[in-house]
C-alpha cells in the first residue's frame, strides 16, 4: 500500500494540522499519510491531533529542520 506525501514546508500552527486533517478524511482506514513539516510546533501538534482522533502516528523524524511524520489513517468505528 503506497503512502500519501503531503509537503505543509513553510505553514506555520495550525495550517500543518488542518491540511493533514483534510488528506486524511479522504484516505481509506489503514492507508498512510507522510507529512513534511518545517514549523517546530508541528511535533507537538501532531502528537496531539492523533491521540484526539484515534490516528496512528507511526513514525516521527526530524532532519535539517524538516519534520518527517507518518500517520495511519483510523479504522471507521463499525455503524
């Protein structure tokens, strides 16, 4: 399963997360989200989101100023 790259370089708070938040309601449960950041506020940002809304994130780097985030879309809770 290929991931989605969303490039949010340059957004400052809350752009990152609001952009991020849009991908990934069009994503299927389970499918990945990349986000490339550069606003320090990101990290704590995006721990925050995905702990609220019960998305994964799966993996969190950091190299020469830009913030490298993996994000699990959730599984939709059963109707």
């Amino acid at each position: 399963m290929a991931e989605t790259l969303l490039d949010v370089k340059g957004l400052t708070c809350p752009l990152p997360v609001l952009r991020a938040n849009k991908v990934l309601r069009g994503l299927a449960p389970g499918e990945k989200l990349r986000v490339l950041a550069t606003d320090r506020a990101s990290v704590a940002d995006f721990r925050a989101y995905c702990r609220e809304t019960g998305h994964a994130l799966l993996a969190f780097a950091e190299e020469g100023g830009v913030f490298s985030f993996t994000i699990r879309r959730r599984q939709d809770p059963p109707s």
